[in-house]
C-alpha cells in the first residue's frame, strides 16, 4: 500500500551484460519512504534468482546484516497450488543478499518469462530505529507444469546508520531489466 505520492527519482536499467545493478546516488533525508519498482526483469541463468542489498555513506560491500522472512504462493498452469514459509530465503542476522524470490524455485529464463516486483524502503535516513523494508513479486517457475510464483518478503536491516545504496544481484548468471525508484511524499 502506497499513502502519498510516488516521484520518480531515477530509471536504472540492466542491460543483461552484468550480474547486479547498483543505485548509489538519490537514497537521503529528502523522502522518508523510496520505493523501487522492478519489471521486464529477466535472468540468464535458468533457477537463478534477483536478490538486494544495502550500504551506509560511500560503501559499496553491500553487506549489511539483515533479519527478514519470506513466504511465497504459488499455482501451477495444471490448478494445484498452495501457500508456504520460504526459511531457506529468510535471513537471520545475515549480510548476504536478501532474495525477491524464493531461493528454491528461481526464475525461468525463457524468452516469454520476467519477474516484477515493488520493494519499499521505510525511513532509510532515520539513525534512531532500525530501517525496515518489505517486498511483493510476481514470477515464472519453469518445470514440468509451469507455477506462477508471488513472494512476500519483510525485514530490517540491523544499523541505525543512514542507509544510503541498494545494490541487486542475481545468484547466478546476468540479469536484465528495469528499477525505477521513486521517493513518495
């Protein structure tokens, strides 16, 4: 749910020759919610999967510790489906890259298949509270019977340090697509 109105910052499109995405510039005190709309995302790699990560000031390790959980939905073309906790994507005081996906059933990579997603930032510049973000994205899972795919993903990253950069990467392979960032006033 969005309250108030979504301006776009930047437009930052991977061209499918890199396997992350880096946005270093328009994450400050000016918006006290970002918001990073990611579509037409596609991966090189079949079962790979989109991931984030945050940096405090000029930084660029992308590795900050976060607590997070995820949980996904999911259908097949063939109507069996179900709703489950992903723990294999949910980090636990962990600076390794948060996945938009559930780990074990990444993206498809035909020609046909994307991923979309919205991730919100909330109060990235607040050094009092922890910051926190949640996630909703929709993919293709390839297998025999083909699964539409929805993940929920919510946590906090662990510092009271402005978060100023979010890099995406895939966990395998290239990746391209669009990330358009807006701050919401």
């Amino acid at each position: 749910m969005i309250i108030g109105n979504p301006v776009l910052i930047s437009n930052n499109v991977a061209d499918g020759t890199s396997d992350q995405k880096s946005i270093t510039a328009g994450i400050d005190s000016t918006y006290d919610h970002y918001m990073f709309v990611l579509y037409d995302m596609h991966v090189a790699t079949e079962d790979a999967w989109i991931g984030f990560q945050f940096d405090v000031g000029t930084a660029t390790a992308y590795a900050q510790n976060i607590t997070s959980t995820n949980y996904k939905a999911y259908n097949s073309y063939a109507d069996s489906g179900g709703v489950q906790n992903q723990p294999d994507a949910a980090l636990s005081t962990d600076a390794t890259y948060q996945s938009l996906v559930a780990t074990s059933q990444g993206m498809a990579n035909q020609a046909n298949s994307s991923m979309a997603a919205i991730l919100h930032l909330v109060a990235p510049s607040n050094t009092s509270f922890l910051t926190n973000f949640y996630s909703d994205s929709s993919w293709l899972y390839q297998t025999s019977a083909n699964f539409e795919m929805a993940a929920t993903v919510e946590g906090q990253i662990l510092t009271t340090t402005a978060i100023t950069r979010i890099n995406f990467k895939t966990s395998t392979g290239n990746f391209s697509g669009n990330i358009d960032m807006y701050g919401v006033a």
